[in-house]
C-alpha cells in the first residue's frame, strides 16, 4: 500500500522560515551577531544559536568571528538563491509593485529591475503565478468624465530629494496667494514626506514656521540645497498628515446649515453632495424658530416627515449653487434677514433663472413679479 508523505508539522515549517530569514539577514547586513539575529527575528539567543548549528549542518558556509566587533558572517561571495518568500508573500510584492506602483516618483525602472531580479530568485513553480498575477489588478486614478491623471512636474525631483535626506528649495504659491495674484516665492524646506489623497500630491515638510502641508502642482521649481534636512527623531507623517488635514478640512467646510429633504431624495442629496459637502443628523431637535423660516409655499406643501440634516460647505454661496437643483424638495433652516445666507443666494438664483428662462416676451414681467414677491418676503423676514 502507498503511503503518502505527510506535510510537515507547524514548528517545521516555522524553523524552515526562520532559517531563511537568517540567511537572507546575513546577505543583507554582512555581520551579525547572534543577539541581534535574535532581536530582529524576535527570539532566544540561544534559538538563534542551535538554527546556526543546522545551518552549517547543512552546507551553509558561514562563520563565526570572536571578539569585540565579532559575529557571524558568510563566506565572502557565497549567495543563496532563496528570496524568503512565501508564495502569497511574491504575490501581494507583484499587485502593489507592478502597474498599480505609484507613477511619477521616478521609481519606475529600479521597480521593474527589483521585479525581474525577485522573479529570477523566486522557486520555478512559484514564478509563472508571481508573474500574471500583475494583469489582475489596473489602477485609473482619474474621474469619470475627466482627464488622465498626470504626475506633477516636480514629484519625482522632490521623491528624489526625500531619498538623498537633503533640504530643498521650493518657489510656491498657496491659495491664498494666487488668489491674490501675489507671485510665488522661495522657501527653504526640511522635506518630511509625500502624501498622495486622491489623485492629488502634497509635500509635507518643516519650515520656519513649523509643519507645513504644500500641495506639489503649486510648486513651480525645486531646488537640492547641500545640507542634510532636519528630520525630528519622533517624526510621525501619519499624525503629521492627519492634523494638517483636519486643520483643511476644518476651513473648507467652514459654514454650517441646517436642511429639510423629501425622505424620497435623501439618497440623490447623500450621493450629490457627499463629494462637496459633509452631512451628518443635525445636533438637536429643529428650532420653532426653523419652522417660521419655511417659505409660504412649501408650509402650505407640509415638511412634515422629512429628513433632518446639517451640512458644511466651503461658503453660502457654494451651498446655494448645490442647493439650487433640488428645487423645493429641499429647505433650508436659517435665521431670517441674512443679506448674505443661503436663502439670499438661492433668490438670487431663482430671479436670474426666471429672466433667463420665461418666455419671450412675458421675461419682464415675470422677473418684475419675482423681484415684487422677493422683496416682499425681505421685509416681511426683517420686520421685527
């Protein structure tokens, strides 16, 4: 009767595991001592030991120098073509370093060598699976309807700069200031790290004034200054990243309102502003005063049953524009007499609709009606 061989038992296979890492930790680091194997692998001195027993039971040609600066090496030239890698281990380093890598850190051409030279170290069975599971996984980092995503023309010189640990000097304009139409200017930069949110990269770097997060298509030239950057020893870029954009997000999504939506477009206004806007339950019960706020019309329609929401834009202007579409499906809860509030934005809106869009020859008359009717309802909100 054939008997089959069973698979090897757990502590085996994890031995087997550990005794490649040791190997492949002496090819990297040259001399190691048995401790900081040890440390490194998270075990005993004394595990560490026995495994370098088996080792050169085994054929491993490696050493042992005694004394101060001592430790184990390999003979000098002698390689293993072991990667130490297990086959899901291959797998996940071909999905996320094939064509998903990130383009535009000018990576590109070492990754495809690291990749050749990995396959070539990889078990013969193991290399046909590592090799087509890149065609699995395309990444389009562009928007519906948009155009194609593009590197910005100085992440790969600021990717390289990061790389050397030097400082960097940037000309950049914010928002502010090309809002303004003040030029960009040169700062000097302790360059921190790359964050990519989306399809947009920013540089998170240290200045004069502390942390600071430049959005990289804004910088105009890059420069590689001959002194190291200053990196603090507790450097954190998650935490770093995270403060900086709660510290955005906090400005642009700066003014607050209160809404009432037909339960039946709550999904559309979810899916319609949840790009643009952040919508969460309102933080209480709606205000008598809310109720009063409702325009004629729509109290005689009855809101009763709709949905609560409170939503943040960047200004009223902006939630106006997004606003205006749902029609009357949507109302929003404001004081009165706001000569810039959302409800001011959204007749102004509506006049300028009604004179653009009534037909010919009756747009006056319509307009006068509406500007009439809107004047109306301002000094009926501002009578005391």
């Amino acid at each position: 009767m054939r008997r089959h061989a069973s698979p090897p038992a757990y502590g085996d296979r994890v031995r087997a595991s550990r005794l490649i890492a040791i190997i492949m930790l002496l090819q990297a680091h040259e001399q190691l001592t048995a401790g900081e194997i040890a440390g490194r692998l998270g075990v005993s001195d004394r595990t560490v030991r026995r495994d370098l027993d088996v080792l050169g039971e085994l054929g491993v040609p490696l050493y042992s120098e005694r004394g101060h600066g001592g430790g184990w090496r390999l003979v000098h030239g002698w390689r293993s073509d072991l990667s130490g890698l297990t086959a899901d281990e291959a797998h996940g380093l071909f999905l996320v370093a094939g064509s998903a890598g990130r383009p535009g850190l000018g990576l590109e051409p070492a990754v495809d060598s690291a990749l050749r030279k990995l396959l070539a170290a990889l078990p013969a069975a193991t290399r046909p699976d590592a090799e087509a599971v890149t065609a699995t996984l395309l990444v389009d980092p562009g928007r519906w309807g948009g155009h194609a995503v593009t590197p910005p023309a100085q992440l790969a010189v600021l990717a390289g700069i990061l790389r050397a640990g030097h400082r960097a000097r940037v000309r950049y304009a914010g928002r502010a200031a090309r809002a303004a139409g003040e030029p960009a200017r040169d700062r000097d930069v302790d360059p921190y790290g790359l964050v990519q949110k989306g399809d947009v990269w920013y540089l998170v770097a240290g200045t004069d004034a502390g942390p600071r997060t430049l959005r990289v298509s804004r910088i105009e030239s890059v420069t590689k200054l001959d002194e190291p950057a200053h990196r603090p020893a507790d450097l954190d870029l998650p935490a770093l990243w995270a403060q900086s954009r709660r510290a955005v997000e906090e400005r642009m999504w700066a003014y607050r309102v209160r809404l009432r939506a037909d339960p039946a477009i709550v999904p559309i206004l979810l899916g319609v502003l949840g790009a643009r806007g952040r919508l969460e339950p309102p933080a209480g019960p709606p205000s008598r005063a809310g109720a009063e706020h409702v325009p004629a019309a729509i109290a005689r329609q009855g809101t009763a049953g709709w949905t609560a929401l409170c939503a943040s834009f960047p200004s009223a202007a902006v939630a106006a524009a997004d606003l205006a579409g749902f029609g009357a499906r949507v109302v929003v809860d404001e004081s009165p007499g706001q000569p810039d509030g959302v409800a001011a934005h959204l007749r102004r809106i509506a006049t300028e609709l009604l004179a653009q869009y009534s037909p010919r020859g009756t747009a006056d008359d319509t307009q006068s009606r509406a500007a009439s009717s809107l004047e109306a309802d301002d000094r009926q909100e501002t009578t005391p």
